[in-house]
C-alpha cells in the first residue's frame, strides 16, 4: 500500500510538472524559480558532508518539486557487497519542499537556499533536463563518492542548463580530496580513521577547484561567488540566499572517548609488555601472535580487496598494503607451529624488514597515513622482532 502511494504522489508531481511545462510561454521568469538546497552534514557516516538538492516552485501553478539525487536504499539485494565493490546505484527522485524541509527539521540539520538568477530560457531548459533525467530509464546512475554524487550531479545539470557560461571566482586553495575530507571528520575520528584505512595514494593529489564541488558546502560556496558571462555582459549566479531551515544547534560528533590514536597506543603498549614479559619468561605467546597477525590479515584482506578488486577510485595504490595484507593469514599456521616448537621463522625476519622501512619511509611515502596506523605497525614489528630473539635456535 505504501509503495503504490507513493507512485500515486509520483504521479501528481509528474503532472504538475508536464503542465507547468506547457504553460512556460505564457508566464513571467519570476513565476518558475530554481534553487540550489545544501543541507547540514548528518550523523552517519553517509550524511558527515551534508547533501544537495535542487528546488523547483512554479508559483503560478502552485507547485514546488524538490529533486534528489542522493536517494538509494540498504534493502537493495546485495547491498553491503555492491558497496564494497563500488557498484552502488543511486537514484533521481522527487518530493515536495514541504516534506524536505520536514524531513531535515526532525534531524535538526539546517538548509540553505540559493536561488539561482537563470533566465526564462535557461529554466525551462533546465525543467526539460529534469524530467529527462526523472525517467524510468535515465533515474538511476551509479554513484561515485568523489566524482559523481548528488553534489555534482546538481551542478552538471544546471550548468548544463546555462551552457557551460559559468565562471568560479570562490577563492582556490590548493586542496586534495583528503583534506576535504578531513574537513567534514573532525570529531569522527573511527569514521576518519576507517576512510584513511581505505582510500590510497590518490586522494592525496592536488585537485582542481571544480573537483573540490563533490562536497556540497563547496559547491554551495562556489554558486555564491559564481558569475553567469554572456559576451561582455555578466551576472551573479546566485540571485538570493536565504535559511528555511535553521536548526540552531552545534553539529554533533561522535561521543567515543577511546579514540583510534588511544586505542592502539593502548594495544601497543599491552603487546610490548606481553613480549618483555615473554622474553623473560622464555614464553613464545604464539596465542598473542595468533591473535595479532590474524587481524592485520583480515584487515589486509579488504585492502587486496579495493586495491584489486573493487571500482572505486582512488583506493588504489594503498601503500598500507605493505602493512596489512593476506600473506599474514596464508602464513600464520606455518610461523605460529614453529613458535609452538620454540622455533624461529623467516616469515617474522622478512616482516620485520618490511615494517621497519615502512615506518622509516613514512614521512616520504606520497600517502598521507592515519597516525592510529603508527601504533599497530609497531605492534606487529615487536612481535616480529621478538621472534628473532629466541637464542640458540636456527632460523627456519
């Protein structure tokens, strides 16, 4: 019932629309309006830099049309795997402003309007790109966190619409997609934390001002100080900026007090003391090993995963791979039985060598790492290390 509701509202707004369509010639540009709907990040992961929409109001026909392009859903079939494998689709969708505004005032997250100084031409050129893009055929694209997103589908669109006559004068600092993100982190330090463990060597590069627009509060500071040119005459893009929704209240941010950084210094010093304790005692702590090696080789796992595997850019290079990686789990039941015997293992001399250039080449590795790593790479270096200090004993 709920689903054939909602195609039944669809289908009203489709009207408005076609018949706001053909009645274009017959009324003022100041009867049809376009604005661009940047929304206050949220406190999920997906909603930490915020979300644009594009507005249309035709005050003649008394419709108002919000259109999204951000909409997708968890109880797609094979959703967490898609994801994974960067072959998430999103999808165009429409709804009233009323209910958009509704939706961010029970969250509590703010909406700024831009309303955009287009000409009668230029937004019915628009309308028609929307309705194009809202059929069945044309809603649904593939979603790319960095290069095409509800962010930079809107621009596209409207810019479109303009042909291309838009000028950026916001100004351009020298950003990477990393420090945006960063930008949209502070105060998520596992969600921080888990986007450095992913993403490689790539969203490190100095990007371009336009790159910078897939967060939407870059684009939204980008239309504020963008100009419409046409020959010698030119004309702010953004005609009017006003707040429909102020949610009048500090972002929140995670409330964990163990941070990454705490947490594994935390486990760093917990492994050091084992393994003195360990080398007094003459104890292996095989299990401690076992434990250890196993989750770095989980977590290597995934970034063979999207290194390889998976479709989204910029997760690979991941020089954490030299760190983290499936060759820990195919060689854990070899080291660990030798450790049983009391024996040495080659695996932990090779190791050692690879983690102590990795830590020695961090400041040169064109990666910027999360500072949390530092602690676990020494914790595998230590267990590593100590296995090379069972005397007597040959190596094998």
């Amino acid at each position: 019932m709920n689903n054939f509701i909602r195609h039944i509202f669809i289908c009203i707004l489709c009207c408005f629309m076609a018949t706001a369509r053909g009645n274009e010639s017959t009324i003022t540009g100041d009867s049809i309006k376009f604005s661009l709907l940047t929304c206050d990040p949220g406190n999920e992961i997906y909603t930490l830099f915020g979300h644009t929409a594009i507005l249309y109001q035709n005050f003649t026909q008394k419709t108002d049309v919000v259109f999204n392009y951000g909409l997708f859903s968890f109880e797609t079939p094979n959703f967490i795997w898609r994801f994974v494998k960067g072959e998430t689709d999103y999808a165009l969708g429409i709804t009233t402003y009323d209910r958009f505004k509704k939706e961010y005032q029970r969250y509590n997250r703010s909406v700024w309007k831009q309303e955009l100084n287009l000409t009668t031409a230029q937004k019915e050129t628009l309308l028609n790109l929307l309705q194009t893009n809202y059929l069945p055929q044309n809603r649904i694209y593939r979603y790319n966190f960095l290069f095409d997103n509800c962010s930079t589908r809107a621009r596209d669109i409207i810019v479109k619409a303009i042909n291309g006559e838009v000028e950026y004068t916001w100004p351009y600092h020298e950003n990477t997609f990393r420090d945006i993100i960063y930008e949209h982190t502070v105060g998520y330090d596992w969600s921080r934390f888990g986007m450095d463990f992913c993403l490689g060597m790539d969203v490190d590069q100095p990007i371009t001002a336009n790159e910078e627009m897939f967060a939407p509060f870059s684009l939204m500071n980008e239309f504020a100080y963008a100009n419409i040119t046409t020959g010698n005459h030119s004309k702010p893009l953004v005609f009017h900026t006003s707040i429909p929704v102020d949610s009048h209240e500090d972002a929140q941010t995670e409330s964990y007090l163990i941070t990454p950084l705490r947490a594994f210094l935390l486990l760093f010093m917990v492994v050091t003391a084992l393994t003195i304790y360990g080398i007094k005692k003459k104890k292996s702590l095989w299990w401690l090993d076992l434990l250890l090696f196993l989750a770095a080789g989980v977590a290597g796992c995934v970034i063979a995963f999207l290194t390889f595997f998976s479709e989204h850019p910029a997760v690979s290079p991941n020089f954490l791979i030299f760190v983290f990686h499936p060759i820990h789990l195919l060689a854990l039941p070899f080291f660990i039985r030798k450790e049983i015997k009391g024996k040495r293992s080659i695996y932990h001399v090779l190791n050692a060598v690879i983690l102590t250039l990795f830590i020695l080449l961090w400041p040169i590795i064109p990666q910027h790492f999360n500072l949390a790593v530092l602690p676990l790479a020494l914790s595998l270096l230590v267990r590593s290390g100590a296995n090379l200090l069972i005397p007597n004993v040959p190596m094998c």
